[in-house]
C-alpha cells in the first residue's frame, strides 16, 4: 500500500464524462489498497474563458484581482470530481489551495510555493478519503488567493508528494510517456521507461512540452518520484522520472532528441572584445522581456568578435529593432539575423561517460549536407542550430545514428 | 458622508459592459464622499450553468460539493468588478465569503449567516478603498465553503449592512422599486416611496419577487434600513423599506395588492369536528414536505366540519392522493380539490387602524361578480382565494377602489 499523488489535466477533466472516467481510474488505484490524492486542472478551455472575460472588463487585468477570478476554473473541477467519486461509493473531500493551506508568496498570477500544511489531507486519508487538491493556486500570509502561473498545477502536484511524502507523483496527461523524439517526426520513436531528473529537464525546456520545467525542477530537488502516464490508456506504466541514474540507464549513450521551431538567431558583427560588452547588448533585450535562449561568443581576430544568441521567433522583429538601436552605441559593423532556423538538440546523461557523441551528431548532419550555424553544449546536451527545412531530416537521421530506435 | 452597502444581483452584473456600468455608479456614490461596500451576485445564467455541469457528474449533487462549485459564481463577479473599478481610477479589493469571514452553520445549499467578521473590511474603507464582497456566501467553523441558498446575495447584503452598521441597505434590481400591484396587469399601478417591513414581508411571500423574503426579515430584526433601487436608471430613489411608520405612512389604508397564481385549494368535507383532527390531515401533507400555504376550517353543524387548504399548484396532485388516503383513516364525507385558482391580498399597515377595509374589498369584488371561495386574514393583510381566470380583473377593481394609482 503506498501513498500516490495523481495530477490530471485540462483535457483529462475536459467534460462531465472525462471526469467519471478520471473517478473510475482512481477507484481503481485506491481498490488496490493506496492512498490516493488527486490534483486537478480546470477543465480544458476554462481558465481562457476566464482570462477572457476579465481582459473585457480591464485590458490589463489587475493580478490579485485576476488570481481571484482564474482560480474559480480548479475549483468547479475539484468539487465535480468529488461527486463523481461519491457517486460510484467511494468517499471524497475537495480542498481548493487556500482550504488545504497551499501558503505562497505574493507573487500574483505567478507565485511560488513557500510550505504546504498535511494536516487536514492526513486526517482524511487516514479515514479512508480521497483527498482532492485544487492545482495551480496558493493562499499567501493575509489570505489573498494566488496562482502559480500557467502549467502551475503540475508543480502543485509535485509539491503536494513532496509535503506528503507520497511514494510516487503521477502525471495524467495526454500522451502515454516521454519519447525519444517527436514520433510525429521519427515513427520508430520509441517510449522510455525511465529517464533521468537533467534529461527531462534539457527535454522539457528544448521543446517536449510534456511537463511543465519548475515542476521537474522542484520534483528533482525534493526528491519525488515523477512518473508520466497516459489518462487515455487503460493501462501502461508510462516513464519513470528517476533522481538516480541506474545500471540500465548507463547503457544508453543519448535518451532522446529535442528540437524547438520557435526560434530566430541574431549576430552582431565586429563588436569590439572588451569587457562589458555582453551586457551592453543583451541588457536592453532583457529590459524589453525578451527571453534569450542560445549565446555564443567567439573569441575575435583583430579585437573584434562576433556576438549571436537566438530568441522566440515571435521576439524577433523587436530584438531586431533594438539591437540596430545598440549597434551605434557600441560601434560593432553590423547586424544581422535569421528567423527561418530550429534548434536540434541530443540529451543524455551517458555522454558524460562516453567520449565521441559530439563528433557522431556533428558528422551525421554534415553527412546530409547540413550546416550547423551555432554550437552550444552542456554536461548532457548538445544543441545546434540549423537551417529550419532540415528540421525533420536532421532529428530523423540523429535518431538512426544514436540507435534510439532500439531498446538500450 | 454615510456607509452605504449596494447589492447588485445577477441582471445587473450579467455582461462585462454592465460591470462597467455598476462601477461607473459605484463611483458616482463615492465621489460623494460615501464609503462603499458592494455585494453581487453571479452573473446572470452562471448559477445555472454551474449546477448543470454539477447535475452532469452526479444527479442529486453532494451539498459541501455543490457548494464549492457554485459559489465559483459570485467569486467570479468580484475579481471583475474590483478590475472595472481601478480601470476607472477607483481603489478597491475583492473578498470571497471565506475572506470576509462571513461564518455561517454547516448547513450546505442552505446555509445561515452566523456572525460577519468587519475588521479587514474597515481597514480598507478606512484606507479609502471600495469593498466588494462575494454574496450568497460563506463559511463555516471548519473552513468549509457554504451558500446560503437561492437569492441569498439579498441576505448577504443586509448582513453585511448590519454587521458594519451602514447607514443604508440599497439592494440593486431591474425594477425601479416596489408597486401598489404589477404594472403588467395595472398600467396605473404606481412605485411605492416608502413601505413599512412588515408590508415588505407580505407583500413578498405573497409573490411580489423583488427581495428575497429572508432578506427582508434580516432587514427588520437588525433595523437595516433597505432601499430597493433600478440598476438600469440613471436616478430615482427608489423604495425605501423602513421599520418605523411614520405620519406619512398613516394615511395610506392599503399599501399594495399581492396575487400569486401558483396556487391550488383542496377541501376534505364532513370531518369529524374533535380535537386532533388537523394534525391528522396536514401531518402527511407536511410528511411530503408540501408546503401549505392557506389553513381554513369553519365551525361544523352537524358535529361535522369542513376543512380546506391551498398548496402549490405542482403539488395538487400529490396533495389530492395523499388526502384520499386520509379520508377513510379519519372518516370524513369527501375531498375536493380545484387547481384553477388563484389568490389575491391587500396589504397594509393603516388596516390597523382603518375599519372598514375588509368590507370594501369584499363589496368590490361582489359588484365585478367575482365569487370568494376563501379568505383569511392577517393583521396586515386579508386574502382571498377565487378562480384563476378573475385574478386580472379582481386586481384592477381593488386597486382603484383603495385608490393606489393616487399617491397618498
């Protein structure tokens, strides 16, 4: 008998019928004898209806106000999933954040868990209830109602297994585990059983939009065992989220490859090689709030050097403008930029014991005549970014070359 | 400079363009040096929205879940007119029932406010701030979310005014005020300055639907002074609900004519005339949870009595088998029953001291030939009971015989 936290989606609680369906599934975890607390979204559609309805009334919606109106949409969802499990006899109690006492910052629309208390949850579980947990919302220290931003409720769901010590955080979702790429792309994509805390990091944050980033971040530093699953499939036991490395996992040279399209890349030419001079470039993109992803400096030739780093394509017309603004300012030669590249990136935690992946993506990709314009490695990543009409042939040919087609 | 309360109901919240219109007026009262508390309702249709969605997951919902879900509504409702106010300039903050903390009993669906606590609602106005609370909300000792029923935002203001003793209970709705009789049957009908609580409370039980009838008692047992207002007009004062009667009010014999069509009259004839005997027939009447409005019994002749009583027209049928069934127990002749009636009353508190007015009425119906098949009285009021397909006509004579279209 162990101790389970189930975090269900927006899709998965879409609609009256999803909703028996999610109170079948957790009937039948709790028929095996576990614990069971459950994490919910609002139902698909609700929380933009919402926003929606408060951008009517005020174009930019006041934040305290706004957490008050958006956290309504988890609520109607736990108090429906509640008498969806009365209704097929098995006791319930729902709790929205501030009733459990989720306690946060005052960051509204995107605050941050401070602690969260197990008292009440305890009380019910002890007594045989299925506790249901408003997601994505918090309470701060005066009582004001707070989110913790979009994706929030996965981070709910971890924090509540952290506070609970639960055995395992089980994320419902829409597809049945994480794969090694994008099988829309790679067909013989293949699902992993587990993968480690850095990997889904570097694959959640380079484009595998399965789980929201600070929720892996916040499982991998209290120590949650995550697992993904489908809330679709009958059955499967989706992928594991582990903290340690094991045995198996050493085998595999590189566990998957990631890619974002949403990129565009920005070089500053000649830009004379002195101190200060990255934050003289991308402090007024940072003042304009736009994320950059990718930097890379060259060391220079005649005391100058190139500067590139890539932001959302979106961003790109915008950086564009202020970088032009900038260049006079610092007397570099030129700027230019480029909105039609992807970023390819391989992830894995065995390249750091395996010499040589960086030369097999490298000649894979020059071996289908892809230019590689920007190169960017971490301990277990290497991302680059090519032309975007090589996309799906540069992430298909790197799935052959790193056997991801086969179980390791 | 006063303390005033506003409740705007769900009509007058119902789109983002009428939120706007709500803080526009709010505004006006406050550049008037008032301070403002504001209690709303759901938007129009919300309610009902959420309780289909509700009924679509459990057909008899769980009460403490229902709650949590319905009362999404108002929470709603808040965040948004809090964000129209500061659109327009306008300091305020939003508090659900929870953050008021308006304690009610644990009764869900129906709940009864308790105490109200004032302290963090002061503090704002004291900072010049609006206040805007959810109605029709609360919560009780455990922190569970309760409702206090259909039309419980009524309440929620009233007790809101009396726990802040404001000088003013102004509850917002889509009439102007309260009328002698409904305009759509008497075009000269004419809006009330001023009606007494106990007036108010008749002429509200009795189908005049403007207040909710809770609402109005609240109102009398804390001497709020209640103020019924359009949200549509610009002006007007409005009527005033008062618990003193002052000199003007003295002159008015009658105040209004109520009328409610939801009615059906049954009578058991030849019962024994012994003690015990009305218990006997409305014991199971009341065992059905059928409300019985109208009680008659008149003294019997021949040992024997006759006994009627009206209840909801929805209920006749029920009503009717139920008696059948109790007539051979307590051996009466029969049981008729008729569901084309309807009943009609005058009320007023100058009866009091007016003689003469039971006459009058029954004289103006005798001269239209309307037949009386019952009547009881009241302090205030006296009803009469007669067929559905008078109750225009018999309107229109009373009130031209009392001489309501003429302000007093």
């Amino acid at each position: 008998m162990a101790l389970i936290v189930q975090k269900y989606g927006g899709t998965s609680v879409g609609s009256p019928e999803r909703i028996k369906n999610v109170a079948n599934r957790v009937a039948k975890w709790k028929a095996q004898g576990h614990d069971i607390v459950v994490v919910v979204s609002a139902m698909s559609g609700e929380t933009n209806r919402l926003i929606a309805l408060a951008k009517a009334v005020q174009a930019t919606p006041d934040p305290r106000e706004l957490d008050v109106i958006v956290s309504t949409g988890e609520q109607v969802t736990i108090g429906l999933l509640a008498m969806a499990l009365k209704d097929i006899g098995i006791d319930a109690r729902s709790y929205t954040g501030a009733q459990v006492r989720v306690l946060t910052d005052s960051t509204f629309t995107k605050a941050r868990i401070q602690s969260i208390d197990d008292a009440a949850m305890r009380k019910d579980l002890n007594e045989g209830r299925v506790v249901i947990v408003a997601g994505f919302q918090g309470v701060d220290e005066e009582g004001n109602i707070t989110t913790l931003g979009r994706g929030g409720s996965d981070t709910s769901g971890v924090a509540l297994a952290a506070a609970l010590k639960a055995d395992e955080c089980q994320i419902y979702t829409d597809v049945d585990g994480v794969y090694t790429t994008d099988p829309r792309i790679v067909p013989e994509a293949r699902k992993l059983d587990r993968i480690t805390f850095e990997e889904m990091l570097e694959m959640a944050s380079l484009g595998s939009k399965i789980l929201q980033i600070r929720s892996v971040e916040f499982a991998g530093k209290y120590k949650v065992k995550l697992r993904v699953l489908s809330s679709f499939q009958e059955d499967g036991e989706g992928t594991l989220i582990t903290f340690e490395e094991d045995e198996k996992m050493e085998k595999a040279v590189i566990s998957g490859i990631a890619f974002n399209r949403d990129e565009a890349k920005i070089t500053i030419k000649g830009v004379p090689d002195k101190p200060g001079i990255a934050y003289q470039i991308l402090g007024p993109v940072a003042d304009a709030n736009i994320d950059v992803d990718m930097i890379i400096q060259n060391v220079g030739e005649d005391g100058t050097t190139d500067f590139s780093f890539t932001v959302p394509r979106g961003e790109y017309a915008k950086a564009m403008g202020i970088l032009e603004g900038v260049q006079s300012h610092i007397g570099s030669k030129s700027v230019i930029g480029d909105d039609k590249i992807n970023k390819v990136s391989i992830v894995g935690v065995g390249m750091r014991s395996h010499c040589g992946v960086a030369s097999t993506m490298f000649r894979t990709l020059a071996e289908e005549g892809i230019n590689i314009q920007m190169i960017s490695t971490s301990e277990i990543k290497i991302s680059v970014v090519i032309d975007e009409k090589y996309l799906e042939l540069a992430v298909r040919v790197l799935h052959k070359a790193f056997n991801l087609d086969q179980a390791a």
